[in-house]
C-alpha cells in the first residue's frame, strides 16, 4: 500500500487525502497545534506533529516530517513548498517521489523571465515590456517607455498577486520600482522585475495542462479568473464566457507547446492576460503546481486531477476516461474569513457551520463546526464549487448554494460573493479584472 504524504493543510490536503483514500493507498499529514482539530488532521491514516505554523516552509522540516511516516509519494498541494525547487529536490534526494515536475522545470518556469522567454520560443505572444528582467531603475524606466504607459511591474520570483504593481505614469515609475523591489527581495529574496504593458480592460484566463511521462501535454479546457481583489482569485468558472470556440482551440494549442517545449510533468496551468478590445491573449506565467481553482475543471471534464498527478508521478501515461469537451458550466467561489468590503482577514472560532447540498454542488472545506480559523495562514476557509448545464443554471445554482451558506464567529465574505452573483456585468460575463474594485470602492453610494 502506497504512502502518500500531503506537504500542506487546510482544504487542499482534505481534498488530496480523499482521492488518496479512494485508490486505496494510505494518507499522512504534518500539522502544527493549532490546526489540531481540522478535519485534513481526522483525515489521515498517519501524523506527525510540527513544532509550528511556519514549519510549513521550511524544507528539512517537511521532508522528515514525510520520511517518518515512511512516504513514497510527496504531494505538495499549493502555496508554501509547491513551486519550491529546492524541496522537490530535497524529496527525490531523499529516495521518494515529488508529485509534480522536476527542481529544473520548477526554477525555469518560476522565473517570470525566463518563463515569459520560454513562451516567446514556443510561438507564444508576450504584452510588449522588458526583454528578461530589470535590475536598475534605469532599465525598468526604459522598457516602460518602449512598452508605453500604464505598465506593470513584476517580481521575477513573485506568486500569489505578490510584488506587483500598476504604474500609470512616468512621474510614479521610481516610487513603485522601489516600492516593488525592496517587497520582492525581502519576501522572495530576490528583488528583480519584469515589465509589461498593463492592460486595462482585460480578463484572466488560464489553460490546465497535464504534462505526461512521455513527452506528451494534454490542454483541457481554460478557466476564467477575472473575478480577484489584490490580484487574488475569488471566483473562478470554466469554461470562460470571453472565448469563442476558435480562440479557445488557440489557446489549448499554445498550452500545450509550451508545456512539451519545457518538458513538463505533472499538474501545471498556463495563464494568460485576455485582451478585451483587441481580443489577444497574452502569456502571463506558468504555475507549476495544481492550482486553487482545480475544481471547476475536474467538474465539467469528469476527471480528478489528483489521481491523474499520482499517476503521472509513478510514470504512467495512461490519459484516464474524461470528456474531452466541456460538460456544462461550472463556477467556484471562494469562502474567506474576511470582511466583504476592505478584504481584511477576520480569523476566529467558527460557532456556525452550514454548508450547501443538493445537485451539482460540491464543497471543498477545511475547516467545520467548532473549529477555529487562526491567523497564522490564509484566511481561505473552503471551496464552493457548483456545476450546470449552462452558465445562466449554473449562477442560479451559485445564488441558491450561497443562500444556503451559513458562517458566524470569523469574518466570512458571503456578502461580497452574493454582490457578484448578482452584478449585471457578471451576469452578462462583460465584467473584468476591475469587477471586484468596482464592487467594493463605491461603499458609500451603496449604504
């Protein structure tokens, strides 16, 4: 019987652990005190107790943490280790597998410099900016002027809706570089950037690829991501209502011979900035990892993608049963313990807990009744995740799974998400990236 470690917590290692459990094999988790009572820690087969929250991100820690419960299998989930080279390394070097692409591919493509030169070789089109990455004030102020304002500024080593910024004019270029710079070196240690034309009407799409032990990629249909605060995902759908069939065909190709050009393996999703009044898309970075929004795309493909990565990781290219078009419409929104105005992290002990049921609704939770949401992590609590025949049904269905959605003790962002289901822009699938900006600045003109 296989051990499969999850290095990670919350909703994604509940969500990994069940697909662990269903092909038989046995789960195992590291978790720190606080997350005692979390149903990923009533999960698993197999635990280790962590000396803290921030064990993690630390490397040593997670490999022996996986070593002791015997693991062959390391499955990194997202965020903390799971775009982290050196832990892919770690895990090989010692005697078990990564579930996911190797330390080299993972440095290659999370280097938003040489991803976005990786793109250009593979056909794929950039937004106009720096050739590869800008180490002085000087050059950034050059490439923003060959790519015209408004830019944005990129850390190299950045993730998450970290190290970025919007600059509009000339007169804003030093204080945001410096601004941008010093966050990127003291969070990822590295303070170079990228520059890039910023786009103002555009939307956020992304194509989930599944790079085979064989050299080959396969592209299944994209997701759209436009609805963020921050630069941070909080409603996702699939497939996108921006695309036509044409240029979502283009899409899945471009993908696909990025992914095969870098030789990739396992679970990773090529995003990419959509242009509204041109109707171009354009390479924005790969993500080396399975991504929060997963989901939508196991829903309206009849796969899980979970045990697609376990089998990619013990050398099977085998593409399992799925439907190769898009069965309906699918759409997550996430549940934070946050306020819905300013987005501020609201944590605390959780004294009602009432999840959605009923067809087409899937929840994928971390946390449950009489728990706690701490402030040592992200404020994601779970997932809701709801599937359709058609994306009219499919937001009907959203409206009447949020209703049913009941959180007291922390903060929780149910009105926010209620305000987007209902927005008329959404509802028309006009809105983009500014949606959420344009849901929440006005607060006054609302009261």
């Amino acid at each position: 019987m296989t051990v499969v470690f999850v290095a990670n917590r919350g909703e994604i290692a509940a969500r990994v652990l069940r697909t662990v459990r269903e092909l038989g094999h046995r789960g195992a988790v590291a978790y720190p005190a606080v997350d005692a009572d979390l149903p990923y820690v009533a999960a698993a087969d197999a635990l280790v107790e962590l000396t803290g929250p921030r064990d993690f991100a630390d490397v040593d820690a997670m490999v022996a943490a996986a070593r002791q419960v015997g693991a062959e299998l390391v499955h990194p989930g997202y965020g903390f280790l799971s775009e982290n080279a050196a832990f892919a390394r770690a895990v090989e070097a010692a005697g078990m597998t990564f579930v996911g692409p190797s330390a080299e591919v993972i440095e290659a493509m999370g280097d938003k410099a040489g991803a976005r030169a990786a793109a250009v070789r593979s056909g794929l089109k950039v937004a106009e900016g720096s050739d590869g990455a800008v180490d002085s004030l000087e050059a950034a102020r050059a490439a923003a002027g060959r790519a015209g304002y408004p830019v944005m500024l990129k850390a190299v080593a950045g993730g998450g809706g970290i190290g970025m910024a919007i600059v509009r004019a000339e007169a804003d270029l030093e204080r945001a570089y410096e601004q941008v710079t010093g966050r990127a070196s003291s969070v990822f240690g590295d303070p170079r950037i990228i520059v890039e034309r910023y786009i103002e009407r555009s939307r956020h799409i992304e194509v989930q690829v599944m790079g085979l032990p064989d050299g080959r990629a396969i592209a299944l249909s994209e997701r759209d991501c436009s609805v963020q605060r921050r630069h941070q995902k909080v409603v996702e759908e699939a497939p996108s209502p921006a695309l036509d069939a044409e240029a979502r065909a283009e899409l899945l190709r471009q993908a696909v011979a990025l992914t095969e050009s870098v030789g990739y393996r396992g679970a990773g999703t090529i995003e990419f900035i959509h242009d509204l009044d041109s109707g171009e898309s354009y390479f924005l970075e790969m993500n080396t990892r399975l991504q929060v929004e997963h989901p939508v795309t196991e829903e309206i493909h009849g796969v899980d993608l979970v045990a697609w990565q376990l089998a990619i990781a013990t050398g099977d290219s085998t593409v399992p049963a799925l439907s190769a078009e898009p069965r309906g419409h699918a759409i997550e929104l996430r549940l934070y313990a946050e306020d819905s105005e300013r987005f501020l992290p609201r944590p605390g002990a959780i004294e009602t807990w009432r999840m959605p049921t009923g067809e087409g609704v899937r929840v994928d939770a971390g946390y449950g009744p009489g728990t706690t949401v701490t402030p040592f992590f992200d404020p994601l609590m779970a997932k809701l995740i709801v599937t359709a025949p058609s994306r009219g049904e499919a937001i009907e269905r959203a409206r009447a799974a949020l209703a049913q959605t009941e959180i007291t003790g922390p903060g929780a962002n149910l009105a926010f998400l209620a305000r987007v289901l209902e927005d008329p822009r959404f509802v028309a699938g006009t809105h983009d990236t500014g949606l959420a900006t344009a849901l929440t600045a006005p607060v006054a003109s609302r009261s």
